[in-house]
C-alpha cells in the first residue's frame, strides 16, 4: 500500500481491500467493510448493462458493401407472387410518386421498394421479363406482390388472364427518390 504524501490534515484508514482517506482533522476513525448487493440486483445491473449494449450496438451506423439501397431488401425478402396490371381508370391521373400515369410506359406499382428502383419483373410460367420503373404504390389485393402498366403486363403475359405468376430482381436503385417534389 503506498502511503500518503505528509500533510497536516489527512488520515488514512485501512479496512480489508479497501482505503479511506479523510481531509478532516481529528476524525474518528471510520469503518468500511464490502459492498455486497442481493442476487437481484446483480441479475438486474447485468440485464440493464446488456440492453444498453444493445441499444448503443442498434443506434450505429454501417455503410453496406457497394451502394444499393435495395439489395439487401431483396435478399431478405421474397419477391415472388403474383403480378396484375392497372391502366384504364388510372391513365393520366397521378402516381403516389407525383408522377402522371400512362399505362403506355414500363412502369410498375410495388407496396414498399423506393421510387425510381428498376426491377426485372420476369413471368414464370413462360419465362419472359420485362423491365420497369417503380412510380406508385400498391397493389391492394392480398397475394400480389406487383401491379404492372399494361403494357409490361402485356410484354410478358395475356392482359386477358389478369394476373401471372412472377419473380421480381432489382436491376437498379441508383436512381430512388421517395417523392417528386
């Protein structure tokens, strides 16, 4: 134990492992023992020290390999299922991306991928892929994965038949914005 410098005034008191040094003069001397906690405030100071690990692991920032902003949403999730067209009522109005309508262009409405994202819509029945810019939002129907302009609709399949089976690829996110402003 190393000792104090001399100065009139400190004390120092010894206990198990563990020191007190006082500043007052004539000071009784002061007893220390352990510091010892019940069980359950161990386990709680262990799960607390945890979830604020966890948290602060949560809030940091990565940069992902390349600059794709959808790739990883295309890994993690399925884009399989069934494709529908739109055109007639909505030909003209606007897109939830701001954009007009035209059922005449290689557009497509998907529920969550950014505007802008280019994906290869590829029919799997017959195996022919069309690509399209996304520009609105939907489909609404449960099962759809996918609501093409007729146009793509009728690049790959029979715009009679209303809907075809489809595997979507993203081919270009470079290009994603949220909205047209």
């Amino acid at each position: 134990m190393e000792a104090l410098p001399e100065r009139s005034g400190w004390r120092s008191f010894q206990n198990n492992d563990y020191t007190l040094h006082c500043v007052a003069k004539n000071t009784k001397k002061i007893k220390m023992s352990r510091l010892t906690f019940p069980n359950h405030t161990k386990k709680l100071c262990i799960i607390f020290t945890t979830l604020a690990l966890m948290i602060s692991a949560g809030c940091t920032s990565t940069s992902a390999v390349g600059n794709s902003k959808t790739k990883g949403y295309a890994q993690s999730h399925a884009l399989n299922g069934k494709a529908s067209w739109y055109g007639d009522k909505f030909h003209g109005k606007l897109t939830a991306s701001g954009e007009t309508y035209d059922l005449n262009a290689l557009t497509a409405a998907h529920k969550t991928l950014p505007f802008g994202t280019i994906v290869r819509v590829t029919n799997t029945a017959n195996n022919k892929s069309v690509n399209v810019k996304i520009n609105d939002r939907g489909p609404f129907v449960r099962g759809r994965v996918i609501d093409l302009s007729r146009k793509a609709f009728a690049k790959i399949g029979n715009v009679g038949q209303g809907t075809i089976p489809v595997r979507i690829d993203i081919v270009d996110d470079s290009n994603t914005f949220r909205y047209k402003h």
